[in-house]
C-alpha cells in the first residue's frame, strides 16, 4: 500500500510537509495504475514548482528501490509566491484523495495537523 503521510500547520493551514512511500500492488510491475497515477501526480508537483515558482524544494527520494519520495515546504518571503506554492501543494493533495476514493486498499493519505 502507498502511505501519504502530510504535516499541515494548525493555525495558518499550511502544508508543512509530505511524504509518499510504499507501493500500491494493485497489479505488477509496469501495469500498475495506482502507482503510476501518484508517482505521475507527487513527481509532477514538485517538477511544476521548480518550474513554474523556480523553487527547488530538494526532495528526498530511494532511487535504488523507488516508493520513496520526501520534501518539506518552507513559508517563503514573497506572499504571492507562497501562495502559488502552497495552491501546487492543496492541489496535490485533492487529486491524491481522488485516487484515495477510488483505490483505498492501494493508497492511504493521512493528515497530521501541528501546532
């Protein structure tokens, strides 16, 4: 099962923090669609915010192995870019949930909120 696991700030609703592991084994290597979709989707994210927002947010990822993938997302000076930056991330989050709903033996998202 892939576990998304997502640190969220309490006060300000900020995603602090996410991190995908595991893998789905919704079918075999190469033919597996829910591991596909959300290496697709988390890959996908962090590429459109070095892009788009030019802002490297340093993933951690297992390149031998794969299921691993890992960042922190730091508040940012400019207001309007952390705003974009934070939308990416909410953005992430809902399509991940979408797999969720349709494949929750194969993907679980939790949520912790911080202080």
């Amino acid at each position: 099962m892939i576990q998304v696991n997502v640190k969220k700030s309490k006060h300000e609703d900020r995603i602090l923090h996410i991190t995908v592991k595991g893998h789905a084994d919704y079918n075999q290597p190469g033919k597996d669609i829910v591991c596909s979709a959300v290496s697709a989707l988390t890959i996908g994210a962090v590429n459109s915010v070095e892009k788009l927002l030019n802002i490297d947010l340093e993933p951690k990822q297992n390149k031998k192995d794969g299921g691993y993938l890992s960042w922190q997302i730091i508040k940012l000076d400019d207001p309007h870019t952390d705003s974009q930056l934070q939308l990416l991330m909410k953005a992430l989050i809902e399509s991940l949930m979408m797999i969720e709903e349709q494949y929750k033996h194969y993907i679980q998202i939790n949520i912790e909120t911080s202080q």
